[in-house]
C-alpha cells in the first residue's frame, strides 16, 4: 500500500475507534454505599429503614473500623487470635441505592464483584439473587430483566465467620463492584482470550477468541471487528468477521491478527497494547471491548531456566498477602498498586499472590510496572487449616473459583504461572495429587499457555507424588533440596516459593548457580496484618509468647507496612545485583537499648525462623559511647571501606565467599558513618548514616499532586521527623505524637506508622511516628477542589501539604 492511503487507512480506522460510541458501559459502584455491622433482621427488604447507617466507600473493610465508641477494632479475645491480627470478622450488611433510566433498566445487567470476604448473599429489590462463598474471587449476577426503572436496592450480606484464615483477611466489599451495562448482542465479557504465540522484534502473532452473545428474541447479523492499538491509539492491525447469532444464542469466534515491529512485553520493557473489539449489527456499534495485553513468550525448561522472549529472567520475588495495612484489607486500586511499585522500586521482579487470587488493580499495575505474578488458587483444598475456612466448600465451589481466577486473570502478560494451592495439606497422598491433577487440568482448559505450580513444603521423595501433576515446582525452605532432586528429576522446573529472609543469599545462589532453579520467592517482601510476630521471634520460643496482642502485624516484611525499605530489602538489592543501593550500612541494636520491639532476635530454627536481623540504619546511640557497635555492609562492590568522622576503619574484599557483606566492630562515637564502596579501585558508590539530634520538624512527602474527584484516588502522605540539621530522626526517644487532619474535598482514609505492637486506631488520625515516621492514606472525594493534609506533631510546628482533586 503506498503511503498515504496507508495513511488514511489508519486514519479511518482511528476513526470507526473514537466514533464508536459507548453503547456498553461500565459503572463503577464505589460510592453511596451504606453499611452496618452484625447481624440486621429484615435487612435484605427493599424497603427497609437504613437511616443511621453509615457512608461508605467501596473497597471496604469493615473488620478494621474503629467500634462504634471510637475505640481501636483490635481486641485480645478476637477468634482469629494471632492468624487475624487479633481483628474480629463477623456479620456486615451493605445498601445501595441503584437508579435506573427506564431504556438502562431494559439493557443487559451483569452485576461484578470482585471479591467479598466471604459468604456473600446478594439481594436485588428484596429478591436473593446469589450468593458467593470463597472470599477472593470475582463473580457476576445477571440482573437482566430483575432491575426496573427509578430506584432499586442492592443489598449484601457478609458472613465471615471464624476462624476463616490463617492470617487477616477482613471482611466485607473488599474488591471493587462495577456494574455492566450491555445491548442483547454483546461479547461476553469473561470470554475474551488474547494469547501471541509469536513474539519477536519482526512480528507478534496475536491470536483472540471470544464469545458473541445474543440476548434477544431473533438473529442477529453481526459484525465483530478486533483492532489492535498502540500506545498512540493508532491502530496496528485489524481483522473483521461477518457471522450470525442465533436468538438467545452465542457463537465462538477465534482470529488472528499480526503487528508487525511489535515492541514486546518483558519485566524490564512493561509495553502494552489494546485489543478494541466492536460488535456492530446493521452498522450500528452494540459493543466495544477494550483488553490491554501484551505481545510476549515464556517458557521454562530445566536447561536454560525461566525465558521470556528467549532472554533469560531470574525470578527476583517476594510473597505479598492482600491487605493494605491502614486500610485493612480494603483493595483500593491505587493502595494495590502502590505496592507493586514500591517492590519494583526494591528491585523486585515477581510476586507471588499467597495464598489467593491476585486483584485486578495488582496485575494492572504489575502489567504497567514490569512484575510478573504467580496467581494463586487456594491456601487449603478439602482438609481445612482452620475451622470455618474455605474447605468446607471446595467440593462445591472449586470449578467456579478456578474459573474465575483463570478467565480474570489470563489476558495480563504479568501473569507468569497458576498455583493450584500453597501447603495443602492433602499434598503428596493420593488424593493430594488427584485433586492437583483436577485442578491442572481446568486450568489448562482455559488457559493452555501457561505453567501450572504449587507451593509444596514436602521433602524428597514425597514431594515427588505432587510435582508430578504440575508444569513447574515451587518448593517452600526447602533449597537443600534442588541439587538431589534435580540428579533424580533432570527435566524438573524448580523455584523457591517461599524462604525465609535472613537466608536471603542461601536461597539465591542456587538460581544464580543452577540453571534447573528459576527464581526465589521471599516471606514476605510486604509485610501484613495477621500471623503476628512470626518475623519478631523463632519458632523455639513459647508460643503464648509468639506474637501476643497488641502485636498485629507479622513484621517479617523487608518493606514494612508503611512502605519503607527494612535493611533486609538492602542487602536483597546487593544480592540481586539491582544497582539500586549498591552499598548499604545498617547498625545492630546494641544491648541495653530500649527500642521495642526492634530487638533480642532468637535465631534458633535453621529452616524456619522469619525474623529480620536486628539491623537499622541509625547511628544515634546516645550511652553507647566508645562501646563496639556492629555494622553489616552491604555492597555489589568488590570493596568497600568504612569511615568514622572522617577516619578509616579498613577497607575489605566483598564478594560471592563473604555472601556480599562484610561487618566491622565501631566504638561508638557520635557523627558520620560513610561507606564507601569501590570498583575497580574507585570509589563508586556511598552511604552515610548520620547522629541525629532531637526532633526539630516533620517533614511531608505526598507521592502524588493531583487526584481525580472520583471518590477513590489515594494520596499517601508520609511524614518524617528531622532534626535541626536535617537529619532522620531514627530511634531512641524520638518518636512523637501526631494528630493527622484532612480538610476540604478529601478524607482521611487512614494513617500507620509500621510499629506491629501499637494497636491504636488507624482512622482517627491520631497516632505516634515509629522510627521517626507515619504515613498517612487521603482519599479523593466526589468534588473538585483542593485538600489540606495537616501533621500536627507533639512541640513541632505544623506541617501541611495541599492536593488538588481535579473534576473527573
Ligand atoms: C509458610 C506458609 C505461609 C506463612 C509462612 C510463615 O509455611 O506457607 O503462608 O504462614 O509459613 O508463617
């Protein structure tokens, strides 16, 4: 074709795209959602009174609210003990108020969630009309026909009833709810499937299917037209297909389409593409699907390991669980996603969804950022972990559950592996590896481009029973393992799906050593409410003991709950080679300091023990003068050589033999501690840690300027105590009370600090700094206009920062 008509070529094509007018939607249903807690005879009626019951916004938790006196959800007698953080579950009842014109009430409904924790019903206009059981995956109600013009009510019942989980898992509308607004002929929304099975720098294959549906009473002749878009919308390929769809009938249709030059998708270069398809019937646009993919191959063998576009990609993971911390496990899009880009910030590459189905807002943001996910099925299969958990179920409901998982989660290119489950118990009998095969088999039904895994704790030669029903083996601690097990199983696929963190470089030398290991997942590199204290104390000590309230948080985290890099996420950017940090100096509390819960690690469980070395990047040590202090460096560089105030303490050789660290005995004295590393003789890279003296300010950091006034966008806000220098004001004495107040069109949605012992309210804003800091979560309200955020801190000036919400 010669240029210009290709050009009008494209253009006409960019126009059919934007004439395209939106003859489906989709609503979100975030706002005007009331809730009460506890059980609410006659609720589910239409017309039941619910003055008095409070606004909400969805995604909520109500399991982390504040009681109804103000004071902290947390409480010592809570069922879930230790596993939820010592937070309740319980019953909870949501209202709302949907109105309808009369042409939308006649439209095709689909009513998504995307995740209630657990045992939801649903009642449209004083009809059940569903229920949904497992706490983590989406499912849609079809309203068509149910809803009519002017108001109808949607009400939902939540039920969680404990002990449900071994760690927190909240409760409530904890995902988002949309709802689909769609013409007789549409494509049905779950059946689209975009895979490329070509995908090199001269041509991505792009092959789609998807299912056409017609609700109506007579065929229908339909036009299907797929367009693949670029980031400049500009259209790259397009296929058209003529068919007709029986009345209440659908019809499958599968094309291909070809870009050429396409620019793949990878962890390093995250680029994404649009498939726009547009159903039209006599001409006119019915329906327009957008589905962002991306143009990438993987595969994994036990010769070259774990390739993407045929280039090498170690698996740099870590596990995450869903909770938000200050926000409970409420799964605000924006608090998903700031997660995942604080791990790529970290040098992460991967993560692991333990023990459930990842949200839509993580595997966007790991699409956008370049992570690829292991999306994770179940934490227990028949046999249940916990008295009220998710097996009492499984029989019933797993075929809906794992279709759920696949069919939302296929289209991701971050999507790397599915996981059938994490330390089943069942694993290894029989009926363990009957299930895994059931499990495998639907899942490649659905989806075949993808490897199939397992977490699995099990030494050799049981664990063989279980990795014989999966594509890839994800061994939990058990890195002793991969050589054996590789001389008796050459072809299998191995990765570490869980380690503990203070082995950090044992878990990762096997991947850089042995090609058949392709990765390395750490628990966690997020750290979350629930299992309280497991990264505080070793499995040898009296498990009374072991994470008492007021502990809530597990602290096992190389990112604390705020956000912050712990030393441990240091020295895995050394490990990984990242170039993020490559050198970094952290100083072991010395004894005789009282600085909880920071201190007296027991490391005494070689295999499993998720403490964290009592390291901090503090040298503020005031009473420790001209005692020895320890100070671990960590460096990609081959030396490095401490300074105190100036003065050298040595320089040292640290490679693959010191495990890339080094440490030295320092008199403490107070001023600057610089590290230095070096690269060829040079000096390459520094790291200082400084005395600081008592707080003299609170410094703010908004991690972004603007929100949309869409009622949903976070801002967080994190403060930090300085003193008159500038200098982070770290421990010993400093921290200070802060009283957190948001004024104008926005709300405080909560505020942390990462202290896993202060069980204090995380929405009234008042609270203590931890390590000098706090963090504060504001969220957008419906009206433009700009948000004042105020820190006042105990003797400090007041601090504000200013946001603007602009109109959507
Ligand atoms: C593992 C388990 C994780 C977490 C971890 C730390 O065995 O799979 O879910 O419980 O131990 O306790």
């Amino acid at each position: 074709m010669p240029s210009t008509s290709r050009l009008l070529h494209r253009l006409s094509l960019i126009a059919a795209l934007l004439c395209a007018h939106a003859s489906a939607e989709q609503r979100s249903l975030s706002q005007g959602w009331l809730f009460k807690a506890g059980p609410v005879p006659e609720a589910q009626r239409a017309a039941f009174d619910d003055k008095g019951w409070r606004r909400i916004t969805v995604p909520h938790d109500f399991s982390i609210m504040d009681k109804a006196d103000g004071s902290p959800p947390f409480d010592a007698k809570a069922v879930g003990g230790q596993d939820s953080g010592y937070l309740p579950g319980g019953q909870g009842w949501y209202r709302h108020r949907l109105d309808l014109s009369a042409a939308d009430a006649a439209r095709v409904l689909r009513l998504n969630f995307e995740a209630v924790y657990m045992n939801a019903d649903i009642w449209l206009n004083g009809e059940h009309v569903g229920n949904h059981r497992y706490g983590y995956t989406a499912f849609t109600l079809d309203l068509t026909g149910k809803a009519r013009a002017g108001e109808n009510v949607i009400v939902v019942r939540v039920n969680h009833v404990d002990p449900s989980s071994r760690w927190y898992a909240g409760s409530g509308l904890i995902r988002p709810v949309t709802l689909d607004l769609l013409d007789p002929v549409h494509i049905a929304p779950d059946s689209v499937f975009v895979t490329t099975p070509v995908a090199t720098a001269e041509r991505g294959d792009v092959q789609v299917s998807a299912g056409i549906a017609n609700r109506g009473k007579s065929p229908a002749r339909v036009e299907l037209i797929s367009t693949v878009v670029g980031t400049s919308d500009a259209a790259l390929a397009q296929a058209r297909r003529q068919l007709t769809v029986a009345a209440r009938g659908s019809v499958d249709v599968t094309q291909r389409l070809a870009v050429p030059q396409p620019k793949l998708w990878s962890p390093d270069a995250p680029n994404l593409y649009t498939l726009v398809q547009e159903v039209r019937v006599d001409g006119v646009v019915k329906d327009v699907r957008r589905t962002r993919f991306g143009i990438r191959t993987v595969t994994a063998d036990a010769t070259n390991g774990l390739r993407i576009n045929g280039r090498k990609v170690l698996l740099r993971g870590g596990n995450i669980h869903h909770d938000n911390y200050m926000l409970g496990a409420a799964g605000s899009p924006d608090a998903d996603a700031r997660k995942v880009a604080l791990m790529k910030q970290a040098g992460y590459n991967a993560i692991r969804s333990a023990h459930n189905p990842a949200s839509q807002a993580t595997l966007r943001a790991a699409d956008e950022l370049g992570m690829l996910v292991i999306d994770e099925a179940f934490d227990m299969w028949r046999i249940s972990k916990r008295d009220a958990d998710s097996s009492r179920f499984f029989d019933s409901d797993w075929r809906q559950d794992i279709d759920s998982l696949v069919t939302s989660g296929r289209n991701h290119p971050s999507v790397l592996f599915w996981s059938v489950g994490n330390e089943i118990p069942e694993q290894g009998t029989p009926a363990g590896a009957r299930t895994a095969r059931e499990l495998a088999a639907r899942i490649r039904r659905l989806d075949p481009t993808r490897p199939v895994t397992q977490g699995v704790n099990m030494d050799t030669p049981h664990n063989a029973v279980q990795f014989a029903e999966l594509d890839v083996a994800g061994y939990n601690y058990r890195a002793h393992l991969f050589g054996s097990d590789h001389l008796t199983h050459p072809a299998r696929v191995m990765y570490t799906s869980e380690s503990t963190s203070k082995d950090a470089f044992r878990y990762w030398d096997p991947v850089e050593t042995m090609p058949w290991v392709i990765g390395d997942f750490v628990w966690t590199s997020f750290d979350y409410l629930g299992e309280t204290g497991i990264g505080w104390m070793g499995y040898s000590q009296d498990w009374k003991q072991l994470g008492a309230y007021p502990w809530h948080l597990a602290y096992c985290g190389e990112i604390d709950a705020t956000g912050r890099k712990r030393p441990a996420a240091f020295y895995r950017q050394v490990l990984w080679k990242t170039g993020i940090d490559p050198v970094a100096a952290f100083v072991e509390q010395p004894p005789g300091t009282a600085d909880l819960p920071d201190r007296d690690m027991f490391k005494t469980h070689p295999e499993l023990d998720w403490s964290l070395e009592d390291l901090h990047p503090s040298w503020s040590w005031r009473g420790q003068e001209g005692k020895p202090l320890k100070v671990v460096v960590y460096s990609e560089h081959p030396e490095v050589e401490l300074f105190l105030n100036g003065r050298s303490l040595g320089r040292r050789a640290v490679d693959r033999a010191t495990a890339y660290k080094t440490d030295y005995r320092v008199p403490y004295a107070a001023g600057r501690l610089v590290a230095v590393g070096y690269r060829d003789g040079k000096p390459a890279a520094s790291w200082e840690l400084r005395t600081a003296g008592a707080p003299a300010a609170i410094t703010l950091q908004a991690d972004r300027q603007q929100v949309r006034a869409n009622g949903e966008d976070l801002v967080y806000v994190s403060a930090a105590l300085v003193d008159s220098d500038g200098a982070p004001v770290y421990a010993q004495g400093g921290d200070r009370h802060v009283t957190v107040t948001v004024k104008g069109a926005g709300t405080l949605a909560g505020a942390g600090n990462g202290n896993p012992m202060d069980a204090s309210s995380l929405q009234s804003g008042r609270r203590s700094t931890f390590h000098g800091r706090l963090v504060a979560v504001v969220r957008a309200g419906t009206d433009a206009g700009p948000i004042d955020v105020e820190f006042a801190a105990q003797g400090l000036p007041v601090q504000r920062v200013r946001i603007d919400a602009v109109a959507r």
